[in-house]
C-alpha cells in the first residue's frame, strides 16, 4: 500500500508560498508558508500535518487495541500537541503528547491503561516519528 502527497513553492523561504495536495483530494492545494509554519500566520505547515496524522493513527490504534480485549469505544478523542524547537541541529520535532479522553462502556483501569499504551506503541506514526511521545489518557463517564 502507497499514499501520495505532494507540495509545490515559488519564491524564497520568507516571503515564497507553498500549496500541498493530497490524492484524495482532502487537501487540495492548501496554502502553507513561512508565516504559517513559524509565525502561527493563518493556513497548514507540516507540523501541524503530522500532529493530525499521528491523533488520526493514533485513535485507530487505540480502538484496534479496545476491538482485541472485547471493548468498544463509545467515544475517543485524541490531541496531539507537537513542540517544533530550534536546535543545534537546526529546526527539530522535540516532543507529541498525546491528550486522550475515551468513554468505552464496562473498560477496568487496568484494560484502558494496557490499550493506550499498546496504541502509542504500536501506531505506525508513533513508530515512525523519532522524537519522544508522552501521554495524558482519561476515562470518562
């Protein structure tokens, strides 16, 4: 299995624009530049892809995870808050925390605790991400 994306840019890092499309057409020449990557200016940069991708994975996961103890997940609601800091290095994803809340009917402590942490394991965007991943997971109800 292939995904596809794509970006194209005219112009110099500060004042150029940039647009990416997706092959499902969800993003379809979205705006993005260097305001809206570094100056929180209106519009997407690929930080705020990821972090979207990884509470999107993330969230499946944990459902996949609920599915294999017998659980259903009334509710899930994943927040990924990703730090982009300036290193030595140069510009680099230093941290995502995961915020969870989940409402999953007859779910233990136990069984909630084992199934998130088996999801931030085991979602593929958790694994490919080289940088260090934290989380917060409340039951509710």
């Amino acid at each position: 299995m292939k995904r596809n994306a794509s970006a194209e840019w005219s112009g110099d890092l500060k004042t150029g624009k940039g647009r990416v499309t997706t092959v499902s057409g969800v993003l379809s020449k979205t705006p993005y530049s260097f305001g809206t990557r570094f100056e929180n200016g209106p519009g997407t940069n690929p930080e705020e892809l990821i972090a979207a991708a990884h509470a999107g994975c993330f969230t499946m996961a944990l459902s996949a995870q609920l599915g294999e103890a017998g659980l259903v997940a009334e509710k899930l609601e994943t927040t990924a808050t990703l730090t982009f800091e300036k290193l030595d290095a140069g510009w680099t994803v230093t941290q995502i925390h995961l915020d969870v809340k989940g409402k999953v009917p007859n779910v233990d402590t136990t069984a909630w605790e084992k199934t998130t942490q088996a999801a931030k394991a085991g979602c593929p965007i958790s694994r490919l991400l080289n940088t260090t991943i934290t989380m917060d997971a409340k039951l509710e109800g």
